[in-house]
C-alpha cells in the first residue's frame, strides 16, 4: 500500500482500494468518515466488488450506519451493494444515498444543500456536475475539509463530461478554497493547498481550450484531430480518455459561438 491509505483528518480516513491504473491513479480512495469518540460511521464511495477490500473498509468502519457515492462510475460505486450487506450483519442493508436514483439502496437519496448528520458528524452536499452529471462533494466543516470524488484529484487532472458545468463546479470550490484547510480526493494523496490545487485546475483549463482553439484554427475537424496536435506527448494509451475530454472542450467552445 502507498502513503494514501490511511491517510486522512481527525474525522477521515482512507482505505486505499488496489485498482491501479492509468484512470484510476494509485486506486480509488474509500473515505471511512466518524466523529472522534463515537462509535459509528459513515463510509463514502466504498470502491470496485473487491472482497478483500470492501472487508478492510468493514474492519476500518466499524458499525456503518450509512453509504454515500460521489458519483456512479464502478471505481467508486460498484462495491456499494454488496458492502451494504455484509455491513448490516443480520439486521437491514445499509442505507446507500446518491444523487442517481438508481445508485441508493433506501428511500433516501442526496442533493444540493442537504446536510447528513451522525453522532455528532456532519457533512454538506454539494452538487458539483461536470465529471459526471451526478458528481456531489462533501464538506466536512469539524475538519474544513471537502472530499471532492473525481472532480478535483491527488495529482493530475479529471476527464470531463460537460466542461461548462465543470468550470461552474471548479469556480464554487474555489470560492470557498481559503477556508478549507484540505481536499480529500477520490484519487491520489491529500491536498494541503487548496487555493493552489483550484488555482493549478482552472489554469490548466483555460491553458488546454486556448490549445484546442488553435487546433481547430490550424485546421483541425474532430476530436481524435485535436488530440494529434494538443496531446502528442501524452502517452498513447491515455488519449481515448482525452479525446472524449477534448469532445467536451469542443462542444463548450461550440456552445460559445467561438469555433
């Protein structure tokens, strides 16, 4: 395990699932998530169907009162169920509460401005579209941190959805970056700066739309055109991934009346 697991705050701690790879960084980061002193938890994103992962979170967490997912894609969501179960013991499943109706297990789902308490912990909500249509972040104010899912990584930059919707995400966390003490990813260590780390994100934003508008002023036509110019020093294996973020890039500028 690196560095990553175990990780964390007063109030955090993260159980590093062993997915590696090229999208996923070092592995997607389960957030076992308690206020000092108490006996239950919350767990956030409890990662890939890894059994002997989704155990480890389980001897992290302790009595798991509830599940939540930043988003749906399978690194951080598709272990959410079983865990659920094997959580619970004998008594009912454990609640798991998302944005996407189709991710809960429970009559109760999550959205913008809800505010999740448990013995004495409390985090709010925050939808932060544009990673996926159903992304949130959590602010965690015991410990001014926010977890951020894949809208804002350990290092690296995220693959988009919609671009427009993301810059809005990206703007929102960084107004409020200078009363956060630290971000907490989906993926990659901790961020102890976070002014720097939306600063560095919007940056490289704007740095990559100024690229593509001049590949599509030199005479580039599709995605996979853009990709050749802008990214040919990205390895090879990354590009279907940031072909479908340059396809965002396109569509945003498209949107704009600028290309």
């Amino acid at each position: 395990m690196s560095g990553i697991d175990g990780m964390g705050t007063e109030r955090a701690r993260c159980v590093l699932a062993p997915n590696p790879s090229p999208m996923t960084l070092d592995g997607t980061n389960t957030w076992v998530l308690r206020e000092p002193g108490a006996e239950r938890s919350i767990v956030v994103d409890p990662g890939p169907e890894h059994e002997e992962h989704l155990r480890r979170v389980a001897a992290q967490a302790g009595r798991v009162a509830l599940v939540l997912l930043t988003h749906g894609h399978p690194d951080h969501a598709e272990g959410a169920r079983r865990f659920a179960e094997f959580a619970a013991g004998n008594s009912h499943p454990v609640p798991i509460r998302a944005l996407d109706p189709a991710l809960r297990l429970g009559e109760e789902g999550l959205g913008e401005g809800d505010v999740v308490e448990l013995d004495g912990l409390e985090l709010r909500v925050m939808e932060t579209p544009g990673h996926t249509h159903d992304s949130l972040c959590f602010w965690l104010p015991g410990d001014r941190a926010v977890l951020t899912g894949d809208t804002v990584l350990g290092y690296g930059t995220t693959v988009v959805d919609r671009l427009g919707d993301y810059l809005a995400s990206l703007d929102r966390l960084r107004a409020m970056a200078e009363g956060t003490s630290v971000i907490l990813p989906g993926h990659g260590p901790r961020l102890d700066d976070p002014v720097g780390a939306l600063d560095h994100y919007l940056a490289h934003r704007r740095e990559r739309l100024q690229q593509v508008e001049a590949a599509v002023a030199a005479g580039a036509r599709t995605a996979r055109d853009v990709v050749e110019r802008v990214y040919a020093d990205v390895d090879r294996s990354l590009w279907p991934a940031a072909e479908w973020a340059v396809q965002a890039q396109l569509d945003y500028l498209a949107e704009r009346g600028v290309i």
